[in-house]
C-alpha cells in the first residue's frame, strides 16, 4: 500500500513538474498574466463544453432509459438482450458516470485547444472595411465565423453522440426492434429520436446559412491564380441562392421532424429528409455546374472580371501592397555618357562587397579566438557610424557559446563552467582589407572598435544557445580567455533565469530535464538560477504564442547592451477575397535550406502585418514587445485579450530605432504577391500575360528562389533624396529569364517612407540575373581565373549579385570570392560588373566600375552583343592538349549561347550554357591533373 502511494505521488508530481516550471519561467520573464490568461482560458473551455457534452450524452441516455417500455416482446431477440439487461442492471449508474466523463473529457480536451479562437471572438476590434458582398465588417470573417463554426461543430458533435447514444439505449430495453414482430419503435422512441434528428437538421440549416458567408474567404483553384479566395461568378449567381434555398429547405425538415412528437410516425420526415438530400444534389451541385459549364466557361473573362477586381482589391490590402508605386522603366541605355555614368555609379549605392551569406568562415577563422566559439552560417545586415560620424552598412555577427569545441564534455562544464558566448564582431560591408579579407570594425577579445564603448558583451541568449545553464551559484564560470589575462572568470548577475535556491524548484527542474544531478548537486547554492529557452525566437513565442515569428533575429548593440530584434506578426486567414498564402513555402529562399529558419512552415494566411518589434537582451534574456503598427486591428485585438503584455511605439528608444529595419520575411510575401498582384486590370490579370516570378539564385545550383538584399541606395526619380537603406529583389517574366522588374522598399524604420514599396516594371528587353551570372561564366578572364584556382587547390564562391538601377538601365555587380589554399576561408579576389552589354572581371570595384563605363582613361569593353560573323579568336596554347582543347570547346559553347539569346532560343541558350560549364570544368580538371605531387 506505502508504495502504491508513493508511486502514485511520484507520477503526480512529474505531471505537475511541468506545470510548476513553465509558471516559474513566465514569472522570471515577467509575462505571468500570458501564462494565467492562456490557463485560465483553457480550464474554462474545457470544463464548460466538457459539462456540456456530457450532460447532452448522459441526458438522452437517461431519457432513452426512462422511456422504455414495460414489458419486451417475447422473442429471440429479446430475450438475447435480456442476458446484456441482466448484466448491466446493478453498474447502471457507474456506467452512465463513466460514458459521459470520457465523452466530457474528450470534448473537453478538444475545446481547450480552441483558446485562440474564444479569445479573438471576445475580444474583436472592428477593421473598419466591409466586404463587397454581404458588407460585414472584416472583423466577422476574421474573428466571429471561425468561432461560430466551431460551435456549429461542436453542436453537429453532441448531436450525433447523443443520437448514436439515445439509439443504442433504446435497442437495448426494447424501444426499437430489428427483427422482433409488430413495430420497430414505440411511440416514445419514435418521438425522441426524431427530436434529435430534428436538432441535427437545425444545425445543417444554420450550416447552410454561415455556408453563404463561407464562401467570401472561400479557396478555390482558378485560371487567374491557384490560390484564389473569394466568390466567383458561379458562386454569388448559383451557390448564394442555393444555399439560401437548402436553408429554407433544411428548417421545414427540422420542423417535420419535431412534429412527430404528436404523429408518432416517420413518413412526412423521412420524406422532408430525402427531398433535402436531393435538393443538395441538385441545387447545391449540379445547378452551380451547369451555370459554370454553359454561362461561365463561353465568356469566362468578362463574366469573372467584377470577381477578379474584388480580389485584387481585397489582396493588395490584406498584403499591404496597395500603396506601391509602380512606375514603367526602359532598363536599357546607349550609355553614350560614360564619364557622367561613372561618376553617377559612385554615389548611387552603397555596394555591399561582402556578402554575409559567404563570408562567416572568414569571421569564424579570424575572429573565433577559441574552439568553444562560433558565428552563424549566414550573418546580418545593419548600419552603424563610422569614426567619421557616417552611417555604414555593416555586417556583424555575435560569438555565441558552442558546446562541440569543449576539449572535456561533461555535465559541469556543459552546464556551469561553458555559459555564454562573448562579444559582437562586425566588418564593413563596403569594402575589405589588402588580403581580401573583412574590413573589421569591431574585433577582439574583449572586443574593441567603432562600436559603443563599455557594452555588455557577455551572450547568455541567442540563437545558437540551445542548452540550459546553471549560474550565479558556487561554481565559475568561464568568461573568456586572453594572452595576457589567461582564464577569466565571472558570476551571472543579471535578472533573468528561475532561482534554484529552494529543493521543490530543484526537483522540479530535475524531473523536468530527466537530470538527478539539478537535484543533490553541490555545485548548486544560493544565488543560482537555471537559463532556457535561450533562443530569441523561443523566447519571443512563449511570451506572445499569438505572433508569428519571423525566421531571422539579428543582434544590434544598443547603449550598453546587445539585444536581439525579433520581428513579428499579426496574421489571419479570414480577410474575405484576399488570396492565401502558404508562408513557409512564401519564404523559402536560397538560404533557408541550412542557413535561415523558415517562418511558421505551413500556416496558410491571407492577413499578414508586421505588427510588432521584440528586442530579446542578450545578456538577460528580458524580452520586450512594441507596438509597431498601432493601425493593426489583429494586433489590438490581442492587445485586449492580453492587456499589459505589449508597449506603445511611442517607447522605443531611440538608439534602438536607429536599428530597426524592415524584415525580411513580410518583404518575400509581399515580393510573391506581387508577381501576380502588380496588375490591376482584370482582363490583363486573367491571362496572365503580365504575370513576374521571384528568379532562382544564380550564385546557387538549388534552384531557390534568390534572397532579398539589404542594401543603401537610391531610386530612379527619389535622387534628390539621397541613399536609403533597403530591401531589394528582381523579377523576372513567368518562364523566361530577362528581367521583368525592380523592387526596393525603405527598410530604414526612422525613415518616414519606412515601408514604401517602389516597384519599377522593365519594359525593354533586359538580361536577367541569371543571364547576367552566364555571361560572366562565359568571360576568357573568368576561365583563367578559375583554372588558376584550381591550380592551387582553392574553390570560387560567388557572392550576392547586386542589382542597381542606374542612367536608365541596370547595374550588376557581383563580389568573387576564392576559398583554399594557404587561407580556408573565403577572400574577396575579383568584382564581376555588367551594365547593358558589357561585363567585366577587374581586381576591385572601383576598376570594374571605369571599365565599364570607360571611365578614367579605362578602354571601355567590346560588346557582348553577338556579332553578325562569329569571332574566330583563338585561345592561347597552354602546352596542354586536354586544357587547350576544352578551351576551345567553352569558346564555342560561349559563341553558341549568344546566337542563341540573339534569336530568343531559350533551350539552345540553356543548352549552350550546360557546355559551357561542363568545359570550364574540364579545363580545370585537366590542369589540376597537371599538377606536380607533393
């Protein structure tokens, strides 16, 4: 028995384990009222539709039983239920307690996960916009209905329980009869079965009638998109009057059948039900299939047009790409002004040389300091000030601890004596050293640079720190290690973590991360306190699980302090007509394979706004949540169900707003909305014939998508204004690869055009980015290049290809990199630029830019553009057959692809290009082969 009670007591008390800690976390973070209101909100759903449930159940059970008849007919039948009668005869009550808690519990349980839909319905905040066709505020579709069809679910749910119940009870005591003789039910039977069968009616009918406000975010696949959302021809002239019908139709069903509590018979309900299920035959299915067939499909462009405007309306708001500024651009320029060229190419942007999405091994082989440090794979994009007071784009990334370089793993140094990483570590993104290398502006150990003197460098939270660590106890921890100072020690003191002061919060914990150690560990005292939840978006979520959390957090030292920004955003999937989105396939790109995190994977929305700035402090963990977009009414909504958890914009301090920007994530589901959603007319919409895509990455072999670029620049017509840091992209025509258009929005939040969308539709022929990155494949210099590469055991990395519009037309410019040899890490060796139809490989930037343009006495480039006579250049001998000959091969493969760009044969030109690759290749081979053995 003492043990049965202790088993018991020990298994409650792993149950409550969790519990107890996760309410510790919520306190030390000082968002409790998040914890309270979500616990509070669930234990009410569940014990309020968990009730309910079981008393429908157990009612119709009792009522079945209370209406038996006397005495059963004398047959096999039942005299077979007599034995089950018998049986069950003295548990009669248990088993009436037992059936309706696990319907209750189950209902229950199911209810409880409905938290955000009770407390969005509650606590709606009105849009403002009324749709087009029922004119209800956004607010019904977005919060009411999902919690009305949930309710309609939960009633069709306890009906049917409590039919299939009512029924079986029935049977059992002899109200109804399969095979006995005389009539299959009893006239009490008869009456509550059909009462029940009337309530499901009635719920069908209410059904039919949120079915017609259903079809307003509606989705369904159509010519114009596949992800269309909203009625459609068919849908307001055959499916809204037929739903309305099968309304009408479904409420005398329901009354047919609630008057067989005076007939006692099933004839005018069981004919009242066949002509409901054939009326849904005919009037729900096949009248919308003949209006679609015979009205539609002959005129399917001017039929859909007024449908096709509401949809396009309705998704250019629900996006916030409503207000871009679209404006037609030639994109190609006889460039006769090369001198004014140049010098208009210096100031038109900052290029970014050094790509953060290449040049981290340099960061992690240069500025690692120690095997227990690390950077991520793909670093981030801010400004900071020059010592000249100057904003600069720079590329910083922060060491953060990492556990596989300890020399000695164990629990104690995992846990007490490894705890945090050191340090932000950043580099012009304009320009490098003599050698190639990052131009640090902050580096060392402790750091020492351009950046905010005296700041906390110590990393307790970020995006690599996945493990819990205990301190601020007995034990030291690790601070970092120098030259000159040898090991340096020191003691958390921040005020974060959950104290381990106390044995109930240490068994807890124990229990919670399956490690007896937490418990009678000496290296636990007074003072010490357990980090987790230790990543930026983690920590982010726990406090707010109603945001959607962009897939990038990017450090900024702020003051005396590093904090990590966290985007976030208010989404919905209930704006009426506006097209859906899936956003983890929306912002998949070239890197979110292993470099970026995806946002929220599956989550298909059609709302989406980046409502709210996080700062998560790197050496604390204290997360705080701004208001950013104070228009939002998802964003107020909350606001109301959480009171208190969300600070006013008008907090943010100003340090701090220096470095916000705009996030990536919103920018990529703007950019694939906008590759349909740029066109405004119906008709052009319809066929498609205007309609862009997001182009594949030309530096990667994947086939993603090409990520978006931060990057200080100007725009056609915005001169005046000077250089604006922004988020760009290209476009490129569905199925062909030129370019189609321009997009750069102001992601300077201090800016007051912060958000503006300028989008530029190219309407002369302009080679896109891949065409660009194939024809500085194609250059003799390129070959060489790459061949001498190889020579040396070294690889080419070829960085981000920045576009810039610039003079009429567009400049290109691509950053090379070599990696291998006496340095394994990657170093800035050449500059690819092209502008109209020239394109070169110089040294460095700025000799690229005269080259170009034939500036400063430069000879200025010939011209790719194919001659009327193939060139008969021949290659220089090399003194190798193989290399000799795969030269030659390249050069005709080259001479191939501009003849075939010249017709517009795209599969000639990719045909073209696939040799050329496959020679450069062979030509390095074979002079790698050549090579003498060491």
């Amino acid at each position: 028995m003492t043990l049965g009670i202790l088993a018991v007591l020990a298994m409650a008390f792993v149950m409550f384990a969790g519990f107890w800690t996760d309410w510790l976390w919520y306190r030390s973070v000082h968002y409790s009222s998040v914890f309270t209101t979500q616990l509070w909100t669930k234990i009410g759903l569940f014990c309020v539709f968990g009730l309910l449930m079981a008393v429908a159940v157990g009612l119709n059970i009792w009522l079945a039983h209370r209406l038996r008849p006397p005495l059963s007919a004398m047959s096999l039948e039942q005299q077979s239920l007599d034995r089950y009668r018998m049986g069950i005869a003295p548990y009669k009550k248990w088993m009436l307690l037992g059936i309706t808690a696990l319907v209750g519990l189950i209902a229950g349980a199911s209810a409880s996960g409905q938290w955000r839909t009770w407390l969005m319905w509650v606590n709606g905040v009105p849009f403002g916009q009324k749709d087009p066709q029922f004119h209800l505020d956004v607010s019904f579709y977005a919060f009411d209905l999902p919690w009305y069809r949930f309710m309609l679910g939960f009633g069709f749910a306890a009906a049917v329980l409590s039919l299939i119940a009512a029924a079986l009870t029935h049977y059992l005591y002899g109200g109804l009869r399969i095979t006995s003789p005389g009539a299959r039910a009893t006239g009490a039977a008869t009456g509550h079965l059909s009462v029940l069968l009337g309530v499901f009616v009635v719920l069908k009918a209410v059904a039919y009638w949120l079915d017609r406000y259903g079809l307003a975010v509606k989705s369904s696949d159509f010519k114009a998109t596949n992800n269309w959302t909203g009625l459609r021809y068919v849908d307001a002239n055959a499916y809204l009057p037929a739903k309305t019908i099968l309304f009408c139709i479904a409420v005398i069903c329901a009354v047919l059948f609630f008057a067989t509590l005076w007939r006692r018979t099933w004839q005018l309900p069981v004919i009242g039900f066949g002509l409901m299920v054939l009326s849904a035959i005919l009037i729900g299915g096949l009248y919308p299939a003949i209006v679609q067939k015979f009205q539609v499909q002959p005129n399917e462009q001017a039929k859909e047009a007024p449908y096709i405007q509401k949809n396009i309306d309705a998704t250019r708001k629900a996006y916030g790409i409503d207000n871009a500024d679209v404006t037609d651009y030639k994109g190609t320029t006889d460039a006769k002004d090369n001198p004014k060229l140049r010098s208009a190419a210096d100031t038109a942007a900052s290029y970014r040389l050094i790509d953060p999405n290449v040049v981290s091994p340099a960061f992690q082989q240069l500025q690692q300091e120690r095997k227990y440090y690390q950077f991520p794979s793909t670093l981030d994009v801010d400004r900071y000030k020059d010592k000249d007071g100057k904003e600069q784009d720079t590329v910083i990334g922060l060491r953060e601890l990492n556990l596989k370089g300890i020399d000695k793993r164990n629990w104690i140094n995992d846990h007490f004596t490894y705890t945090h990483g050191f340090g932000a570590i950043a580099a012009k993104g304009t320009g490098v050293d003599d050698n190639g290398a990052p131009d640090f502006t902050e580096s060392g150990i402790p750091t020492t640079g351009q950046l905010d003197s005296g700041y906390e460098q110590r990393v307790y939270y970020g995006e690599k720190t996945d493990q819990y660590s205990i301190v601020g106890g007995p034990q030291k921890e690790l601070d970092y290690e120098s030259e000159g100072k040898g090991q340096v020690t020191t003691s958390f003191q921040g005020k974060g973590g959950v104290s381990l002061s106390n044995p109930f919060n240490r068994a807890a914990y124990a229990v919670t991360f399956s490690e007896p150690q937490i418990l009678y560990s000496g290296a636990i005292g007074n003072g010490s306190k357990i980090l987790y939840n230790r990543t930026p978006k983690e920590r982010v979520e726990a406090v707010a699980p109603w945001l959607t959390i962009d897939g990038d957090a990017y450090p900024a030292v702020v003051g005396k302090r590093i904090q990590w920004v966290v985007d976030a955003y208010t989404t919905t999937n209930g704006y009426p007509y506006a097209s859906r989105t899936t956003l983890g396939e929306t912002t998949t790109d070239s890197l979110t394979d292993n470099q970026r995190a995806v946002m929220a994977q599956q989550n298909q929305v059609n709302y989406i706004r980046n409502s709210v700035k996080a700062t998560v402090d790197a050496y604390d963990g204290t997360v705080t949540l701004y208001q950013w977009d104070d228009k939002d009414p998802v964003l107020k909504t909350w606001m109301k169900a959480f009171p208190g958890t969300v600070k006013a914009k008008s907090a943010i301090p100003g340090d701090l707003l220096g470095h916000l920007r705009y996030p990536q994530d919103m920018f990529k589901v703007q950019r694939e909305l906008l590759t349909r959603y740029h066109v405004t007319n119906p008709a052009q919409f319809y066929s498609g014939s205007d309609a862009w895509q997001v182009p594949d990455d030309p530096t990667n072999k994947d086939n993603s998508a090409v990520p978006p670029y931060y990057l200080s620049m100007k725009m056609p017509g915005a001169e005046a204004e000077g250089k604006k840091f922004s988020l760009t992209t290209t476009f490129t025509p569905n199925g062909r690869p030129n370019l189609g258009g321009f997009m750069a929005i102001d992601a300077d939040a201090a800016s007051k055009d912060y958000g503006k969308i300028r989008l530029l539709r190219v309407t002369d022929n302009v080679q896109g980015p891949q065409q660009v990155q194939s024809k500085l494949n194609g250059l003799p210099e390129v070959a060489e290049f790459v061949r001498n590469l190889r020579g040396t055991d070294s690889e080419i990395d070829y960085g981000n290809l920045l576009t810039v519009p610039l003079g009429g037309g567009f400049l290109y410019i691509e950053p090379v990199y070599a990696r291998g040899g006496s340095a394994n890490y990657p170093l800035l060796k050449k500059v690819g630029v092209s502008y109209g139809d020239r394109t070169v490989f110089k040294d460095n930037l700025a000799d690229a830019l005269s080259a170009v343009f034939g500036a400063d006495g430069a000879t200025p480039p010939p011209s790719t553009t194919p001659p009327t006579t193939p060139p008969t250049t021949t290659p220089p001998a090399s003194g190798n057959a193989t290399v000799d000959q795969a030269i030659k091969d390249a050069q005709k493969a080259y001479d191939d692809g501009q003849k075939a760009l010249a017709k517009g044969d795209w599969k000639a030109y990719g045909d073209a290009q696939k040799a050329l690759q496959d020679a450069l290749q062979k030509a390095a081979d074979a002079e790698k082969a050549a090579q003498p053995k060491s």
